[in-house]
C-alpha cells in the first residue's frame, strides 16, 4: 500500500503560494515606489503570475485599485479618439446602407417595369396574326 502523502502536497503548495505572494508584493511594492504604472496585467508579468490569480488576492487588487494616482495608469488618449472614429465609421456605414437600400428599391422597380414591358411585348406579339400564311 502506497503512503498517503496528502500532508506533504499540501506544505509544498502553501509554500509555493507563499513564495509566489511575497514576489508578487515585492514587485508591486517596487511598481510603486518607483512611480510606474500599475495594473494587474503589468503586476502579472513582472511578478510572472498569472493575472487570473493576482485576482483570487483581494488585497493585491486593494492597492493595485487604491494605489496613488500617480501610479495609476491614466485613460489612454487614443481610446477616446479610436472611439469617436468608430462611432463615425458605424454613422457612414448606417447612411451608406439607407443609400444602397434606396438604390436596390430603384432597380427592383426598373425590373418590375422591364418585366411588364417585355410580357406585354409578348402578349401583343402572340394576338397579331402571322404575316406569313399558307394558303
């Protein structure tokens, strides 16, 4: 029978959690003494943690979210401008669509029309008597 060393994989994870904490606040201590940008992506990478549990650490996020202004990353000037220049593309893509439907309206009734006169061409031509008769 096999040991059971559930006691042993449980001290290495707390160890590896603790390890992995303590470099996590070290780098974010560091981030913020040194005035740079905070975020939990940036925290992540420079601590090499995964995002995902930097998000499990509610007093990591605490001073991630509360850290000085200074720290905190500041909203991204061509955010605003990428979405001023979205919204416009959707408004010339909504006003080209009224065209296109507009056009598309026209020619179904220009076909419409066409279709008529071609069946009453065919309607007249039928009831004429052939100029060409056997006798």
């Amino acid at each position: 029978m096999r040991a059971d060393n559930t006691a042993h994989l449980q001290q290495a994870a707390t160890v590896r959690h603790e390890r992995t904490r303590q470099r996590a606040i070290e780098v974010l201590d560091h981030l913020q003494n040194t005035g740079a940008a905070v975020t939990v992506a940036g925290l992540a990478r420079s601590a090499g943690v995964a995002r995902s549990w930097i998000y499990t650490q509610p007093d990591l996020l605490d001073r991630i979210n509360t850290g000085p202004s200074s720290t905190r990353v500041a909203a991204n000037p061509r955010t605003r401008t990428s979405e001023e220049s979205w919204q416009r593309r959707v408004e010339l893509a909504h006003q080209r669509i009224k065209e296109l439907t507009k056009e598309n309206q026209q020619l179904r009734t220009q076909l419409a029309i066409a279709h008529g006169q071609r069946r009453a061409g065919q309607i007249t031509s039928s009831r004429t008597p052939s100029t060409t008769q056997t006798t």
